[in-house]
C-alpha cells in the first residue's frame, strides 16, 4: 500500500527534474495510475541505476515511476529498486 508520504516524497524529488505545476501533475496521475510489475534489473536499466544492492527486500507498496526521454525516473522507491535481486519483479505505479 502507498502512504501519503510516498507520493510526498515523489513531488519532493520530481520537482528536481520538473517545475513544480508539472511535477504535481505526475504525481496526481501516479495516485490513479495502476499497479504493474516489471523485472528490477528493467527497472534498473532504464533508470541508468549502476548500484546493485541485491538484498532481500520488504515490500512496502509499489515503487513509483514516471517515464522521461532521458531515463526512467524512479520517484519513490528508489532504495527497494537498487535492492532487490535482478530477477524480483516489482510493483509499481507508472506515469
């Protein structure tokens, strides 16, 4: 389940990338967005992240994700991304 403080924490970060009018759009379409699985080593991929964690992870809600022509952006849930074995597939919410 996501927190309210989940999608807090996405705004915070989005609006790193994106001004803040756009940024709170992405996260009102996050909150409506469906919950899918990918592989993490795609998530990973697209995201450009190079840490491997590889641990076990708890799964507290799904990672939020918001699609970019650079690189996927990992909104919220950037931790249990670089953790998880290559082969876990996550849930997430993508935009």
């Amino acid at each position: 389940m996501i927190e309210d403080a989940d999608y807090a924490e996405a705004l915070d970060f989005l609006t790193l990338h994106y001004n803040k009018e756009a940024a709170e759009a992405l996260v009102r379409r996050l909150r409506e967005a469906p919950v899918v699985q990918f592989k993490a080593v795609n998530i990973r991929r697209a995201a450009k992240i190079t840490e491997w964690g590889m641990r076990a992870v708890n799964d507290f809600g799904p990672v939020l994700l918001v699609r970019n022509s650079n690189a996927l952006v990992v909104a919220a849930g950037y931790d249990k991304v670089a953790n998880a074995f290559p082969s876990d597939r996550l849930d997430c919410k993508i935009v």
